[in-house]
C-alpha cells in the first residue's frame, strides 16, 4: 500500500449532458437528457436539472419521459464528445505520464510517477484544484469532480461523494474506516444480486463486510470473488495504474470447415463467443470499451469492425448485442471461414453485478436507435446543422416534412428558432470529423 494519497480518480460531471449544454446556451441550467430519442431508447447522461426529477443512466427514454415531460432530449454527437475527452485527457497528460483512461469521461492519474514524493492531503488537495481549473480551460467550462487516495478504490470511490465539482482526499491509514459506513453495494462487483445475498447473511454496510473473515465471505459469494471482495472491504487494494490497457484485448475465433452463408448460425456462433469472451473478461477481473469482430472469407481475405462503448463492459449481453450487429452489416457474400469476437480498451474496473443480470445493465451506446449513422436521411434533435443564411444551429426537432433549428453556438447567446423544409437546400447537416467509435471495416 502506497503511504500518500496519490492516485486521482477524475470524473467529469454529467459530461454528455454537460457538452450539449456548453454547446447549446438555451439549454444552460435546464434539464437535458441525451441519449436514445426513439420508442427503445435508454438515457445516456442527464444533466443535474434533470436528475432532480429522477432521471438517471440507462432508465428507458420513455420512462424519463414521464418523469420530465419538460426536458431537452437530444440524441448523442460522439465526435464532439470524443474531441473534447481528448483535450481533457491531455491535461491529466501533462500533469503525469502514467494516466489510465476508464471511458471518455473518467481516468486515474498517478502522481507517483511525476517523481512528486511525500505528498500530503493538502498537496494533492492543490493539485487536484490546480487540474479542475485546467480541465474546465481545455473544455470550454466543464467541471469535473476528483478522489485522490492511497489506492484506486479509494480514488474511484472518493470521486463521487462530492459531485459536482468536488474534491474528495482520503487520509492515509483511514482507508477502512473510510469505506465501513458505507453501503456494501459501494465495493465494486457488489449488485444487487450480490447484495441480497449478502443481505440474507446480514452484511448490509462495508462495516458489516470487514466483520467477515475470508474463508465466510467465501462460503457466502463462492471462492472467485470471495477474496477479492475481502480484499477491497479492508481497503486492500495495490492495483497499479496502467496506461497501456489500449494495446490488449481478450479475443475468442474459430475456423470452420466449410464457409458458412447461414446468418442465423452466424450469429449463434458469434453469441457463443461473446459468452466466451465474458468468462474470461470476468476471470481476469477486467472490462473493455471496444467490441471487434472478425471475418476471414473463402478467398483469405479478413476483415474488422470494430465499435466502441462510452464506458467499460464485462457483460455478455452487451458484447454480444454489439458483436451481432457487427456482424449484420458484414458482408458474408461467398461464405465465412473464419469467426471471432474480441474485446480490447481494457480496464480492471468492474461495476456490473457478478451473479445475475440486473434491471440496469451495463449501456450499450452503440445500440441507441437514433444516432445520426442510423438516420442518415433525416434529422434528428440536438444535431448540428448549417444554413446559408443563419449559420451554425442545431435541431430542435423534426417530423412532418419539416425541422426547426435554433441558432446558437457555445460562443454565442441563445438563439432564435426557425423552422424549415427538411429538404431545404440551404440547410444542410454540420460535417465533422467520423468518430472514432462508429464502425470501420479494414
């Protein structure tokens, strides 16, 4: 265990929403929900505003809907979001070489390795203000909250007790008296299901936890995540940061013998896989960002698609969804000879329950149904547009033939609202830069 608080676990606060509403003036201090827009959508992100009304990550857009009928529901730009995760990232660079990126919007930074030694709570505490303000220079205004301690655990989880634009440092030597009052559901890998099961053996809180010897906990939740759950109750944690998780990957292929036409079995096999893929993600205790597949054809020739998540995943349901739909855009035109699913961006940070599927899965962003690659001819709210006339705006909303746009942008006030024919040719869709988690075939 390290003996100065000097891991940084930083979390940018409602980052989607919190774009949308850099980027967007009118909707500054109002609620915002971005995510899916459709009958099947899931929230992505919602702003605070919309939070108050009960509005969280991976609730059905319908149900937040209900909740806050007055909302703005705008559908993803993960170009933008990616571009501005970037410049985010490159301050926590420039503090410290060793960064370790969780998803786009979180990322644990090691000042041990900026040679920086003996740090004190009131030093990393400098520190961390010293980051937030770059980060909210870099950004164009976001805020981002920071949990500084002696280990990731401690980090990750000091991080979200002060949201937003908070900073959380945990004392060396109060790590466990830290986590005791906490519920138990605060130790990652603990789900609901998890905590039932605890609950039925009368471990409701952290404190509750760390009564428990090894050998209970084990008879309680089974040998695997028996002694990891013991460890991380006690604050035993020596995970290292890591800035390399982008060159691994945890894969799974298989050769046929004939070249296989069949879509349905194509896609059982790849199912199978992305089942396989999970095991082992779940044995190593890590998680991933970017789902692959891969295709050999009849002539040798292979071919990737690759697609990646907001956020880290170890659950099978959501590696294969994406994998399934990789694979539907193939082309599997003279037969396939060779499978694989693969899961790289790795991060050795698992929140998901490690027994049973909760009401809440992991999002799977690549899945919401309106994203602009699926609406190609059309519109769809919160997109950027250009109009010859009034310059840069977005979508307000769209239907019947027709769009409206308000005309504003992060450097300008609120703007006024115009409704056009969708096939106006002076308005045209704002072309940026192909983001990076959108399919590509290699």
């Amino acid at each position: 265990m390290r003996t100065d608080p000097s891991i940084l676990h930083v979390d940018l606060d409602a980052f989607f929403a919190a774009v949308e509403q850099r980027d967007k003036p009118s909707l500054r201090g109002k609620p915002v929900v971005v995510g899916g827009i459709g009958l099947r959508g899931v929230v992505s992100t919602a702003s605070y505003e919309a939070r108050k009304y009960g509005v969280r990550s991976a609730m059905s857009t319908a149900e937040a809907r209900s909740r806050c009928p007055h909302a703005a529901y705008l559908g993803a730009r993960f170009d933008v979001y990616r571009e501005t995760s970037k410049a985010v990232m490159a301050q926590m660079r420039a503090l410290s070489p060793l960064v370790e990126p969780l998803s786009l919007d979180e990322a644990f930074v090691d000042l041990s390795a900026t040679g920086l030694t003996g740090l004190t709570v009131d030093d990393v505490h400098a520190i961390a203000e010293d980051l937030k303000a770059a980060i909210r220079e870099a950004s164009g205004g976001l805020t981002a909250s920071v949990g500084a301690g002696t280990s990731k655990l401690i980090a990750k989880i000091a991080s979200d007790l002060d949201k937003p634009d908070g900073i959380v440092v945990v004392p060396p030597g109060t790590e466990a008296a830290f986590l005791a009052p906490m519920q138990v559901t605060v130790i990652p890998g603990v789900g609901p299901a998890t905590a039932q099961r605890l609950s039925m053996a009368g471990v409701r809180t952290v404190a509750d936890l760390q009564q428990l010897d090894e050998e209970e906990l084990v008879r309680q939740v089974g040998s695997a995540h028996g002694s990891s759950l013991h460890r991380l109750a006690i604050a035993a944690d020596d995970r290292a940061v890591v800035s390399d998780r982008e060159t691994k990957s945890v894969s799974v292929e298989d050769t046929f013998e004939t070249d296989l036409l069949d879509r349905s079995l194509l896609s059982a096999i790849g199912d199978r896989m992305a089942h396989r893929v999970s095991e082992r993600l779940q044995k190593a205790q890590l998680s991933g960002r970017t789902v692959t597949v891969k295709t050999r054809m009849h002539d040798f020739t292979t071919h990737t698609r690759s697609s990646t998540l907001a956020g880290p995943t170890d659950d099978a349901r959501v590696i294969a969804r994406v994998a399934r739909r990789l694979l539907e855009e193939s082309d599997i035109s003279g037969g396939i000879r060779l499978l694989g699913v693969g899961v790289s961006s790795l991060a050795d940070w698992i929140q998901d329950d490690l027994f049973t599927e909760s009401e809440d899965p992991p999002l799977d962003l690549t899945d919401l149904p309106e994203r602009p690659r699926e609406r190609v001819d059309g519109y769809h709210p919160g997109q950027d547009v250009i109009h010859t006339q009034y310059g840069e705006g977005w979508v307000w909303g769209s239907g019947r033939g027709r769009v409206t746009v308000r005309f504003e942008t992060a450097g300008t006030p609120a703007g006024p609202v115009r409704t056009f024919a969708v096939d106006d040719p002076e308005l045209t869709k704002l072309v940026r830069q192909p983001p990076e988690d959108e399919p590509t075939d290699t």
